[in-house]
C-alpha cells in the first residue's frame, strides 16, 4: 500500500486531507508536534507527536517507514505573528522545510506537495493573480513560505524529486460530516471573525476599512472551501503517482467576495444580527486578491464541490456550534440547505 506521510496532519488543512487520504484508502503517517493542531482530529492513520526540527527523530520516523510522497502542512502561519517573530517563522517554516528535504533526500522520497500560500504574491496589482506573476511577499511568513518554495525547487532540479506546490488563497469551512474543523483559539480571519460575534463570543465585530477601490469599499478575497482544498491535495498525489512534472498550482475558485457580503451571509445563515463597528484599514491588507484557477483545473482535473459562499458559511458555523454544544452532533443536521436555528 501506498505510504504518505503527513506533516503538521492534525491540524486544520492537514486533517482534512488526512481524512480523505484515509477514505481513498492510503496508508498514513502524522508527524505533528501538536503545538496547534489535535490529536482528535487525525481520523485516519498513524499519528507520531514529533518537531520538523528535531531531524534525528524524523529519519528514525523515515527509517521506520518506506513512504512515497510527503504531504507538508506543518507551519507556522499568523502573518501578524511573523512580523514580531520572524526568526521563529523562517526556523519553523523554512529551516525546517529543509531538515524535511534533507531527509527525503537520504531516504530517497522522491514526491512532495507543498502547502503554500497566495502571500507570497504581496501587493497584487491585477486580478486574477496567475501564477507566473512575479512573487514579492511584503512580510516575514511569506518570505519564509516563499524560500521554502524555492528550496524545494532547487533541490529537485538537482535530484529527482518531483512536486506540487500549492498556493492557497483564503481557507474557510469544515468537513460537511461535522467531524472536523478549525479548532485554534483566537482565529483572527474573516469567517471565524464574524463566526465569533454571531455566536456572542464577542459584543461586535470590525470591518477593516471601508475607502478601498471595491464596489462597496471594503477588502475582497476568494474564499476556498477546505474540502475542495483536501481534494486538490489527493488529485496532486495522484498526478504525482502518475509521472506528472513539477508544478505550482493557485488553489482559489477565482470568485470573489467583500467582507460586507461575508457579513451580510453570516448575519443570514446564522438568524443573528451581531453588531458591526467600521474601522481604519488592517496594515498590509490589500484591497482584492482572487486567484486565477485555471492552471489547477487544466492539470489535475480539479473538480470543486464546495463552490459557494453559503456552504463555506454554514458548514463553519455548524462546526462552531457543535463546539459549542449548540448542536448535539452536527452529523444528524441538513449541513448544506437550510437554516442553522440558535437555541440560546
Ligand atoms: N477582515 C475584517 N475584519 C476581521 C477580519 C478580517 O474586516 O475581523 C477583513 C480583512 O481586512 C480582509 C478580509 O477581511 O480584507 C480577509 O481577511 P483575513 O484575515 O480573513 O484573511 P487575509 O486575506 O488577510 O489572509 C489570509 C490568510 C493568510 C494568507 C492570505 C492569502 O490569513 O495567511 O489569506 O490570501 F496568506
């Protein structure tokens, strides 16, 4: 059977995948220090509690096992964050991508697909943002994803190893079965934002600038559901299975939404109309970043399932709800149609 190993696998993204890699019946192994993520959430596989940087640990976790490719998800990833740790970003997030090489290299792991992420574009000055667009990320975790990037592409133009690397635009949502979903305190992005002051976890919420050059002046941003991002991970492995070439790979739906209309259906799915305080713009927040998909679609077959704003919204708030004990288990719910009513 087909050995992966998943780094950073009980995380948000990274136990998504695992799930679906589970359930298309691959062998797997979680390496995750569970700094951020859960052992709950690894539904599938071997979960080995370990740090990217502890690199004696992960060649005894290679010499153990005879993986194929390597799926790397583990990273730190508050851009706010990383402008007052940067040096923690670029030890966790690239020194670290290269102890993972190293170790591929030794161990002759010749598959990886990279998460990565659209801020290694910065300043975008035209919409769509294709992948060809020069990359000039405009703080520390972008750099630090962007030089992993650029590790990976140079040991493989020196070896044999193949890649996909994948830049994510704005992940959202849960798993539509109710068993997984984003569980770190103190998200910060949009949904979970909105999520919080619907649930009165907070009094209000802020929009952050409301002069940019949009249609209604506020941010625009191309939310992607997480299960439409799992998958594209399993098409990559498969394309990778099948000698597909190295390739990066722009993950959005290239449709998108302004944080009034991320409000507005928030406000709608949840019954609940929380106060919303405008406020001055969020330093570095550029005014619209959607992604150009094509490229994704042409060279894996990416099929999205989850492509709309409402099933993004509702499957969060399930997920928060059922964290909250509003909901016994969201597993017996219509997840997708319909109302989610409050009990509070
Ligand atoms: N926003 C608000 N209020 C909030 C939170 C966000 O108005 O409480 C606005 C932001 O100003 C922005 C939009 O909602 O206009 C989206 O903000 P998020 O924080 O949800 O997401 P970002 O676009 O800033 O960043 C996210 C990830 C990054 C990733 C980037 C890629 O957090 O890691 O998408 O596009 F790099």
């Amino acid at each position: 059977m087909k050995k992966v190993l998943v780094t950073g696998g009980a995380g948000y993204i990274g136990s998504h995948v695992v799930r679906q890699l589970g359930s298309a019946g691959y062998d797997v192994v979680v390496y995750d220090n569970c700094s951020t993520g859960s052992r709950t959430s690894v539904l599938h596989g071997e979960l080995i509690i370990g740090d990217l940087a502890d690199t004696e640990h992960l060649y005894q976790v290679f010499a153990k096992h005879q993986f194929t490719t390597v799926v790397h998800f583990a990273a730190s990833l508050s851009v706010p964050e990383s402008v007052v740790r940067p040096l923690d970003y670029y030890a966790n997030n690239t020194r670290n991508t290269l102890n993972l090489l190293r170790c591929c290299s030794v161990m002759n792991v010749n598959q990886i697909i990279f998460s990565s992420t659209a801020a290694v574009y910065g300043e975008v000055k035209e919409n769509p943002v294709t992948e060809s667009v020069p990359t000039q990320p405009i703080n520390p975790y972008g750099r630090s994803k962007l030089m992993s990037e650029w590790l990976i592409q140079d040991y493989a133009a020196a070896s044999s190893l193949r890649y996909v690397i994948l830049r994510y635009f704005n992940v959202a949502g849960a798993e539509p079965g109710g068993r997984l979903g984003q569980i770190s305190a103190n998200a910060t992005h949009l949904i979970a934002a909105a999520i919080d002051a619907a649930l009165k976890r907070k009094s209000a919420m802020q929009i952050f600038g409301t002069d940019f050059p949009t249609p209604d002046g506020t941010g625009i941003r191309d939310y992607i559901h997480v299960e439409d991002l799992a998958t594209a991970h399993l098409d990559a492995l498969r394309y990778l299975e099948e000698n597909g070439e190295s390739q990066i790979l722009n993950c959005g739906y290239g449709q998108g939404y302004s944080v009034r209309q991320v409000i507005s259906r928030v406000k709608a799915i949840s019954g609940v109309d929380f106060p919303v305080i405008e406020t001055n713009r969020r330093p570095g927040d550029p005014a619209c970043v959607t992604a150009c998909a094509d490229k994704i679609s042409k060279v894996l077959g990416w099929q999205p399932k989850y492509n709309d704003l409402d099933k993004i919204v509702h499957t969060s708030l399930a997920w928060e709800m059922y964290r909250e004990g509003l909901l016994q288990s969201s597993l017996n719910k219509p997840m997708l149609h319909g109302k989610i009513t409050f009990t509070t």
